[in-house]
C-alpha cells in the first residue's frame, strides 16, 4: 500500500517544476516514491530514485547540506538491503562526513546526529563480510570518539550509549590478531555495561550484551590457556 500511494504521489507532482526551495511537493514525491519502493521491497528501483533525488537536490539545492547528508544515507541503507556492502560504505562515509561537516546552528544538526550517523558507519566498518584489520581499527577508533558525545547527548545509562560501548568491545576482540590485553579489556568494559544493562528492566540491549559479555569471556579463557 505504502509502494502504490508513494507512485501516486509521483505521478501527481513529478511534472511541478522544482519549487525553488527543497521542501516542496516534486521534492516530497521523490522522497515518498523512494520510500514506498524500499519499503515494497523493490530495493534496486529505489536505490535509483534516492541516487536521482541526490543529483537533483545537489545541482538545483547545493545549500541544503543537511538534507544532502540525509539522503545519502537513505542510498546507504537501501544498499544494505541490496547486499552491495561497498556501495553501503562509501555512502555511509559520505553521509557522516557531511554530517560532521553542517552548521549546527544552521543546519539543525546536533551531537544526537552525529552519533546515530557515526554508529550507522562503524556498524558497516566492524559487522561487514568483507571487513578486514583496517575497517576494525577504524571502527574502534570511531566509537572510542562516539562514545563520549553519547554520553553527554543521551546520558551514560542510555541504550545508544550502551551499545556503543558494546560495539566498541567487540572491536576489541573480534578480530584473530585480538591480543589477550585487548581481549581482557573488552571483557571489564562489557561487565561493567551488563551491570547496568541489569539495572534498566527497559534496557533493549540486555541479552546482545550479556551474549558478548559470553563471548569475551570464552576468547579471554581460551587466550590464557
């Protein structure tokens, strides 16, 4: 339904002219179109009308930077969807970059953003098939600067900022050239968020932590034997 209602919405306003600014009807009809296809399951289509959405905002709009920034990461996920890992990651780079790049108090940008945006690519950089020594050392260091600006923009009991923390252990010892430091380090951080994970009853993350925390902890005995 949402597919069929978003083509409608194309087929009424893709013949308007552009508005002149990017938040009239044509350019709410690109956005409802891509989602609708994406949401239907046609993530090829999509993935051409968020590309399409992309060069024309950029040619007619080039001062809408955070709305630039947000569909390059709508290209990224619907990637994702595609299994094109590499695509996913250049948008992914190119969407945080831009992001990092905004005015906050012009672009309505703030530290929240940047974490959702920044995790989003680390995520991508540690969990993908093809990921290697390089894209785990560069995930780790981009939750070791995440980390913080969660805490201050969530609070340090939030899930976004337990789950960081999560992530960030297991860059540390996800890896075969995982030393035992590394391993053990991994394995007090995720103790420590378990502890707290415990004492939210709401906490989302409870049991993907306590798993990691079982995995750590199986890697640090096998390392010390």
């Amino acid at each position: 339904v949402r597919g069929a209602l978003g083509y409608a919405c194309w087929k009424t306003y893709s013949s308007c002219a552009p508005t002149g600014y990017c938040f009239g009807d044509r350019e709410f009809a690109w956005k409802q179109l891509g989602d609708g296809l994406e949401h239907a399951g046609f993530y090829d289509e999509a993935a051409r009308v968020h590309v399409a959405r992309l060069m024309e905002t950029e040619y007619l709009f080039p001062l809408e930077k955070r709305e630039i920034a947000d569909m390059w990461d709508d290209i990224a996920r619907v990637n994702m969807y595609r299994g094109e890992e590499e695509l996913e990651l250049s948008a992914r780079r190119e969407s945080y970059s831009r992001v990092l790049a905004l005015d906050p108090e012009v672009d309505m940008v703030n530290d929240k953003t940047v974490v959702f945006r920044g995790s989003s690519l680390a995520i991508s950089l540690l969990y993908g098939d093809q990921s290697g020594e390089a894209q785990v050392a560069e995930a780790r260091a981009l939750f070791r600067k995440l980390a913080p600006m969660s805490r201050r923009a969530f609070g340090p009991d939030h899930d976004q900022t337990l789950n960081l923390r999560k992530m960030y252990a297991e860059s540390l010892y996800l890896t075969d050239a995982a030393s035992r430091d590394d391993v053990a380090k991994a394995t007090t951080i995720l103790e420590d968020v378990a502890r707290t994970a415990r004492r939210r009853a709401s906490c989302k993350y409870t049991e993907a932590i306590h798993a990691s925390l079982e995995t750590a902890r199986e890697k640090l005995a096998s390392l010390q034997n």
